[in-house]
C-alpha cells in the first residue's frame, strides 16, 4: 500500500498565514503581534514568512489586500445578480451581516483596526474599492430615480451607516437577537430616509 503526502503549494502556506495573522490581529492588534507569533500561530517558519511577504507590513498588507478583494468581488457579484438600487443596496447590508455572523474577524479587522497607523500607504477603508462600489450603487440609483438626489456621502451614509452601526454593535455584544434578525428594520429605515 503506498503512502502519498501532499506538498503545499505557495498559495496553501500563504493562506495559513493570512488565516493566522487575522487571528492574532484582531486578537491582540498589530503592535502587540510579532512576526513570530505569526510564525508560531501559523505553522509556518519565521524563513518562509519573510519569503511570501518580506515583513509583518507586508502581511497585514496582503490581508488588507485579499479583504478588499474579496469584497470587491462579492460586490461585483451583487451588481451582476441584482439590478435596481434598491436591491443591490439591500444586498450589501446582507452581505455585510452573513460576514459578521460568519466570519466575525474578518470584519472586526476592517472596522476597528486603525489601519493608517500600520498601513500608512493604503487608502482608507471607507475610500478602498469595496466602499467606492457601495457608492457607485447609491449613485446608480439617484441617477435612476430611485434615491433622492442629494449629496453622495450623505445618501450612502443614510443607506449604509445604520447597518454598520448594528454590526459594530453585534460585535461588541449590545444585541439581544442575532444581527440577521434585524436585517429588515434596519433597511426599513435606511431606504425611508432616501428614496424618492
């Protein structure tokens, strides 16, 4: 009977890394998190961390990176699938809830980590793609006649924060229901405040 092993491939090791990083992160901060912690927590050697990427900037820098991405890409997802503003804008809220409920670090880094102080060269959160996309949509819908036409951050601030406030209130334990509960009151009233 033979035995096979299986190698990893760059991109499993990579991804074992993230993974970890994200952990500890969100778990004690970036400034309380060494690269051999990462190491340890990973699996990995301190050697092939430094080879994927370079440093520990570098890795939080490919975290914020793969987040980005990934919400990009869902929210392309959401624009291809749905196409009034309406729903596409009722989509991000789900979406946004589904990873909090899901995967609670994931949003925990991009809402509370200050990610200028380690990433000084990365745009801001609320100017990366994903919230770019969020505004295209509220955009769309102005244009459309859906949305009252006011100023866009005022609109996408109205559509959005709300549901970003429930999030930061899940996470810090303030909910009595879990958040998807609350899904429909919420865009009750985001969508009240600017439609037409």
């Amino acid at each position: 009977m033979s035995h096979v092993t299986s190698k990893k491939t760059p991109g499993d090791t990579q991804a074992q890394i993230l993974s970890a990083t994200l952990s500890l992160f969100t778990g004690q901060g970036y400034f309380n998190t060494s690269v051999h912690d990462i190491a340890r927590e990973s699996e990995v050697s301190i050697g092939s961390i430094y080879h994927h990427f370079k440093d520990k900037e570098g890795v939080a820098r490919a975290l914020y990176n793969d987040m980005i991405n990934r919400m990009s890409s869902e929210l392309a997802t959401i624009k291809k699938n749905h196409n009034t503003a309406h729903d596409r804008c009722y989509a991000v809220i789900e979406l946004l809830f589904i990873i909090t409920e899901q995967e609670p670090d994931i949003m925990e880094f991009m809402l509370y980590s200050k990610h200028r102080e380690f990433l000084p060269n990365e745009r801001p959160v609320c100017s990366s793609q994903p919230f770019e996309i969020m505004r295209e949509f509220v955009q769309d819908g102005m244009n459309s006649g859906e949305i009252q036409d006011m100023d866009l951050m005022v609109a996408s601030t109205c559509l959005f924060g709300g549901a970003i406030r429930m999030i930061t209130s899940s996470m810090d334990g303030l909910l009595k229901k879990p958040l998807s509960s609350y899904i429909d009151d919420i865009w009750i009233c985001s969508w009240r405040a600017v439609a037409t």
